[in-house]
C-alpha cells in the first residue's frame, strides 16, 4: 500500500513546542493557501498531530481571521464530535476573542454547545471558561440570552465547578447590573 504524501504544514508539525508553531505560522502568512492543510490536519482529530494542527489554526486565525471563514461553519459544527480536547480549546479560544460575523444558525449551535460546556464538570476548566465568553460576548448581541447566562452562571458558582471565579463574578456583576436596568441595546 502506497504511504500518504505528506503535506508541508504536517511535515513542519514535528513537535508541540512554540518555536515548531511560530514556523509554521511563518509558512502560512507566507503562502496563506497552507492554512487549508493546517485546518485539514486538525479536523482529521488524531493526536498529537491535529493537536499541534489545532494550535497553528488558532494562532493564524487569530492574526488573519479571514483565513478561517470559508472553514468556520463546518469548524463550529464538528466542535462537539473532536475527541481531542485540545482541538476544542483551540478552537474555543479563536472563537472567544475574535469578532467574528456568525449565521443565526451558527450563534444558536455555539449558544446550544456553549451552554453545555460551561457548567459540566466534565469538561477541562478551559472549555468551561472559553464557552463563558463565548456565551456573555454573543450577550452583547442577543440580549435574550442574558437570564439564561446569568442563572447558569451562578448555578456554576454554586457548585463551585470553575475553579477560579474572578471571571464569573465580573459576568454576574456586569449582566444583574444589564438586566435591572433593561440595557438592552446591542454592543
């Protein structure tokens, strides 16, 4: 059987240090077309490749977001179905600091997904934090949502399952203030 050929970002991936993911980056602000090969190694969900992958994808979308675009519909659908927890936070991570232009459909999966996360103990801090805000900044935009993630959010400190909660306290604090004052204008 005839090996895969292999592809220039996968033959670059050789570790997870950040010095083999700065050169990696490199390669693709150079020839942005290698973006495709990067993602298309993180959705394959194999460790530690798409792992490292993952990580390449999150650092240059985050210095280029439009590399993502033609990728972030199928991204942000295949969230839940990676195993690998490290391609979700990655992925959560672009997602919670990038302004990014979302479908109805996309901000309602994210919405679903997120609300899932953000209270499971099952799930690393990390996805927790990130799906927090994700959640509070898609808040900023539907106001309709905010009860919703103001329960939750104490529901989470309640059962103490964040770990640190500096970054919960400050949605609570910042959403009772909103909701009292019906602030509901879009940000």
């Amino acid at each position: 059987m005839k090996k895969k050929k292999e592809s220039m970002i996968e033959s670059i991936l050789v570790d997870s240090s950040r010095a083999v993911a700065d050169m990696a980056n490199s390669v693709i602000a150079a020839d942005s077309a290698l973006f495709e090969e990067a993602w298309e190694l993180m959705m394959r969900d194999e460790y530690p490749l798409s792992m490292r992958a993952a990580r390449v994808v999150d650092e240059s979308a985050e210095k280029h977001p439009a590399l993502i675009k033609p990728f972030l519909d199928e991204t942000i659908r295949k969230l839940t179905e990676f195993r690998i927890v490290g391609i979700r936070r990655g992925m959560l991570r672009f997602l919670s600091r990038t302004k990014l232009h979302l479908t109805p459909v996309q901000r309602g999966y994210l919405i679903d997904t997120c609300f899932g996360w953000m209270n499971s103990s099952e799930e690393a801090i990390a996805i927790r934090y990130y799906s927090m805000e994700i959640l509070f900044r898609i808040s900023r935009k539907e106001p309709g949502i905010r009860n919703e993630l103001l329960a939750a959010l104490e529901e989470g400190l309640e059962k103490d399952i964040y770990g640190y909660p500096k970054k919960p306290l400050q949605y609570i604090k910042t959403l009772s203030r909103e909701i009292r004052k019906g602030e509901w204008e879009s940000r």
